[in-house]
C-alpha cells in the first residue's frame, strides 16, 4: 500500500519536464550534489563538536551551553541546506530514489536522529544550570550524544550506499529486500 | 643560512618559497617526468591489500569513503569554528585561545583519518586517478593547505594573540577558509570526473 503509493507519487514527479532537465543538466546536478556533500562540514561539523563537547572531548574548558548556542545556528543553516539539496536529488531521480532500500534506511535514521535531537535539547534546557561549566555532560546526555554519533554515522554510510545498485528494483529483486525497497510487480523500468 | 637572518617569518618565507618552487615546477617539463616517473608507483598501489581490497569489495570501499566524508565534515567543522573565531564571526564570546587550540588539535586528528582513508581510496582506484587531472590539483591544493596550516598559521598563531595585528589574523582567516574549501570543492570535483 504505502510502496505503491511511493511508487506512483515517484512515477508522477518523474514525469515532470523540470525533474528530467534536472536529471540530465550535468552541471546542475553535480552543482547540487556538491553542495549537498559539502554541507556536511557546516552542519555535522558543527553536529559532533557540540556532541564532542557533552562528552569532554572539545572545548571541555568552554562552558557547554555557550558551545551549543553558538554552534546551533551555523548547524541549522547546514542541515536546512543539506535538506533543500537532498529534496532536489531526490526530485532529479525519484523512481530509483524512492525505491532505493538505502534511501529507506537513511530516512528511518534521519527520523531517529531528529527525535534523539529533540530529547537530547529538552534534557539539557533542563538540567543545564547544574553542570555548564562541568568537562563532561551528565550520563545520559552522554548517551544522547555517543547516540547522534552513531546514528550520523549511519546516515552518512547509508547515503553513499545510495550510489550503489545491489537492491535496485530493476534487478528484479524478491523477498525482504523487494517489499524493503518497495519494488512493485510489473512496474516500468527507469 | 642561519633562518635568524630572515626574521621572526622565517617560516612564512620558506612556506611561500616551497609553494612558488612547487608552481615554478608544475609549469615546467619536469611536471610531466615526475608524472611518467610515477605510473609504476600508482600500478604498484592498485596491487597492495588495500587495492585489492579497494576493487574487489565495493562496500567496503564506500563505508571507508563516508568515514572518509565524517572525518573531512568533523575537520571542516574545526576550520569553521577557527578560522570564525580569528574573524570575529558568532564565537566571539569563547575563549579565543581555547578555541584555537582545541579546534587545531581536532583538526590535526581528523586530517590524520582523512589522510588513511584517503590512501585506501587511492589504492582502490589508482590507475584511474593517476590520469585524472583534477586528483592532482587535488594534492597540490592539500600540499599546500598542510604547509599552510602547519608553516604558517600554526606558528604564527602560536604567539601571544594581542600580538598579531587584525588585518593579518584576518588574513590567516580567510586564506585557510579559501584553501581548504578548495581541497573539498576538489574532491567532490573528482567525485563527478570519472
């Protein structure tokens, strides 16, 4: 149900011209693609010093809610570029994307990623006062972090498996990994 | 020549002479002898483990290649935060020397990853990076980034801060900020050169 859902919004954004001049603009897509790689230092950058920071690693001497506040807005205007940019990738190759199983993956990452940011910015708002200046954020802000970490990590090895074609569905592919990628029976090749 | 009679920039004066010697030679004959002289190298790195490795197992050679992008994103996050701080830009409320050498000592170990996982990238696909121009504009823009950073900001930095007028820690600033944005833009440039 949801896959086939996929499968005809993907099918429909395919058949807009601007999808297929983005597609084959060779300079525009790479423009695009750099810019999206690129992006990684401003905001994972900015990412895994605060995340650093809560585990004593950078800046232990510089109080831990000056770090995050400054940090935070280069780090937002990173990941909202890196958002607009993954769109319009996805926007230029929307069949294989959305079918892509580690596509899938990425985003079931990036959704954790966001709600282990949210807790994380709603315990440390709360227990800030106790521990700024400390070297080492409490236990499980700690864990919050080692948490972002890890699941960055896992965001950025899924999106340069992206690149690679075992999964596609033009492989005909069966079983866990089909209903995974969203493979539909009978669909068209792209 | 003793480097006392070139003053307290000796190390600038070296670092811009090797990078003028370094252009002196990319526009000469030698270029291409020293690019000959480097084929059987490059053959030779496509047989080591990591070559074989490289070719042979696809994810394997992009897990190391995201590790490769984390270490890049974690390096380029300490060069934002730096070389921000040295222009007044946002950070100016953190301790300036704090924030220099903390940011340099995780940018010294995020080069370190980007450096090996670069040469198992290498490995991987060296033939073909051996005759792609752009994998060398490449390195010479990483040369000259780690003479930069390593010969010329670092010393100078390393100074007492209320020393160094702010034209020239400005100056520092703006020229890492441009040559290690050059070493990125000419990665991914390799990214889409093949």
């Amino acid at each position: 149900m949801i896959n086939q859902a996929v499968y005809s919004f993907s099918v429909w954004l395919d058949s807009l011209e601007s999808s297929t001049l983005l597609h084959e603009s060779f300079y525009m897509y790479n423009w695009i693609e750099s810019t999206h790689v690129l992006f990684l230092m401003v905001s994972l950058g900015m990412l895994f010093l605060i995340d650093l920071r809560m585990l004593g690693y950078a800046f232990p001497n510089v109080p831990a809610s000056k770090v995050a506040e400054k940090l935070s807005m280069p780090m937002f205007f990173g990941f909202a570029v890196m958002i607009i940019t993954g769109l319009m990738l996805f926007y230029a190759i929307p069949v294989r994307s959305g079918q892509s199983l580690w596509l899938r993956i990425k985003v079931v990452l990036l959704i954790a990623a966001a709600v282990n940011a949210l807790l994380f910015h709603w315990r440390m708002k709360r227990s800030i006062s106790s521990w700024d200046t400390d070297a080492k954020a409490p236990i499980g802000l700690r864990l919050g972090a080692v948490l972002s970490i890890i699941f960055w990590v896992l965001i950025v090895i899924c999106g340069r498996l992206i690149a690679y074609d075992w999964f596609d569905c033009a492989h005909g592919q069966s079983g866990l990994a089909g209903v995974l990628a969203g493979c539909i029976d009978g669909q068209a090749q792209f | 020549m003793s480097t006392a009679s070139l003053g307290s920039y000796y190390r600038t004066i070296i670092t811009v002479a090797v990078v003028l010697l370094a252009t002196a030679f990319l526009f000469s004959s030698l270029r291409v002898d020293a690019w000959v002289g480097l084929k059987p190298f490059f053959e030779w790195m496509g047989t080591t483990w990591f070559g074989v490795i490289g070719t042979t197992w696809g994810a394997v050679f992009a897990v190391v290649q995201a590790f490769h992008l984390l270490a890049m994103a974690l390096m380029g996050g300490a060069i934002i935060v730096s070389d921000g701080r040295l222009l007044g830009l946002g950070f100016s409320e953190m301790d300036e020397r704090e924030v220099l050498d903390k940011s340099h000592t995780i940018f010294s170990r995020s080069l370190a990853v980007v450096l090996l996982t670069g040469i198992f990238m290498a490995c991987g696909v060296a033939m073909k990076i051996y005759y792609l121009e752009v994998y060398w504009y490449k390195m010479l823009a990483l040369s000259v980034g780690i003479l930069f950073t390593y010969g010329i900001k670092k010393p100078l930095l390393a100074k007492s801060l209320d020393d160094i007028s702010p034209l020239v820690r400005r100056a520092v600033a703006l020229s890492s900020l441009v040559v290690w944005f050059s070493v990125a833009g000419a990665g991914r440039w390799i990214g889409f050169s093949g």
